[in-house]
C-alpha cells in the first residue's frame, strides 16, 4: 500500500498516508486500539473498500480500477475471516462450503471430492452434515476457515478471527492458521488478543490513528 488515505462519507479518516509492504507468504499481525484501522486496512485487501487516495497493490497490480471479472479473480484469490462467522445458519457445513464453489462454477463433481478435504483439514471430518447451531463456536470458525480457504487463495484476511472464541479454542484456531500460513498462503490477521500476538512471534504492524506506528519484525502486543 503506497500512501493510503480512506475517508468514509461521514468524514471519518480512518487510514492517512499509510505505507505498508506484505511479502508473499508472511503472516502479519495487525493491533492497535480500536478505532487505529484494523478493519479499514482489511476491507481494502479485499477490496470491499476502495482507498480515497493512495494505491493498494496485490500481486503487482494495482486494484483501484478493474472490471467486475478481474474484481471477481482478485477475491477467487482472497480468503477472508471475520470474528462473527458470518455462516449460512439455514444451511449444513457440506453446504457452506459448497455454495463458496458454486460462486466459482466448480462441477458438481469437483465440490464432491473438495468439500470433504477441506472439512478434513480444519478437523471437521464427520461434521458435514451438521448446521451452524450444532457446532461450537471454535468449530464454527473452523467451517468459516475451510470456506475461505477451499480455493486455495494466495492471501487469507482474518479480521479478529478469536475475538469471539475463549483462550484454549483461540490457539487451536491459530495452529490452524499457522498451519495454512505454512502451506504457503500469506495470512494478515487483526486482533486485540495480546497473548496470541506475544507467543506467535510473528511480523506485527501496530496502527494509531489510521498509520503504521510500529513494525516489529519479531512480534510482541505493546501498544
Ligand atoms: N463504514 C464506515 N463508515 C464510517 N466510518 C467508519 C466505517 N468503518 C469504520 N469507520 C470508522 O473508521 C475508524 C477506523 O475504524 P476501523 O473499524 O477500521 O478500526 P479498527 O481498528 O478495526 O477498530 P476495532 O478494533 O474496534 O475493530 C473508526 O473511527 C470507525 O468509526
């Protein structure tokens, strides 16, 4: 990101001349109080938001102007987690995950044979059928995570992806994470749990106000 500004239409600044360079494959933490612009930096990942001045490059292109196909090939590769779920309640887990293929136009036959792998990935193996509200909030976020990653996406967004889980679900949801940071996609997870930050020992952007205030190459919450 090269000097990015994002004023929402109620004149808030959330980002101001932010700079920031992700590597393929680094996981990267993102703290900072509420309100600094986490979530704000997250939204222009995935370009659900569009920065008001400045470039957001990813993978060596800049996404400001693209066509709705290209919009569409950027988010085929880009997963993204939010601390709420955000799952199909009315749907079961095979479901879940399938409906992310059929946006894409996998066949019947391929969402057959990937939609059980990934449930096996993130330990969800003999949970297909169940819905939402038969699974833990840990497995909850296990479900979310195999839909986000079942394209196998070159970057995963986490956006406070433990805020709503306690600490021992917390760090099995980061194991797997980590895990899928290790299969080579580049992880950019926002939090405010200073614990997981602290023993993860991993990049840290600190944001204050809407700028990267610290970058600290081997972790550590200290705001
Ligand atoms: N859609 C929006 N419209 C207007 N203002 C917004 C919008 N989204 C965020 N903001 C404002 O932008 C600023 C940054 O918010 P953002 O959600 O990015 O922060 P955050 O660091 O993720 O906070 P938290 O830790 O509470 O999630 C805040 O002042 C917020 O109120």
């Amino acid at each position: 990101m090269y000097s990015v500004f994002k004023e929402y239409p109620n004149g808030v600044k959330a980002l101001a001349r932010l700079n920031l360079h992700i590597t393929k494959g680094e996981f990267v933490f993102l703290v900072g109080a509420s309100g600094a612009g986490k979530s704000s930096l997250i939204r222009l990942v995935f370009r659900e938001e569009l920065p008001s001045r400045g470039q957001v490059i990813i993978g060596g292109k800049s996404i400001a102007r693209l066509r709705a196909s290209q919009v569409a090939k950027l988010r085929r590769n880009i997963g993204v987690v939010f601390q709420d779920f955000r799952l199909l309640m009315d749907r079961t887990a095979f479901d879940n995950v399938a409906f992310a293929l059929r946006v894409l136009q996998y066949s019947g036959k391929e969402i057959k044979a990937r939609v059980p792998e990934v449930l096996a990935m993130v330990g969800l193996k003999g949970k297909e059928q169940c819905y939402p509200n038969q699974l833990s909030g840990g497995e909850q976020q296990r479900l979310a995570i195999a839909r986000a990653v079942v394209n196998n996406p070159k970057i995963l967004v986490a956006d406070e992806p433990t805020g709503n889980l306690d600490p021992d679900t917390s760090w099995e949801i980061m194991h797997l994470l980590d895990e899928i940071n290790q299969r080579g996609t580049t992880l950019v997870m926002a939090t405010h749990d200073q614990s997981i930050v602290d023993n993860m020992k991993r990049r840290t952007l600190v944001l204050k106000k809407g700028i990267v205030i610290d970058d600290r190459r081997e972790g550590g919450y200290i705001l």
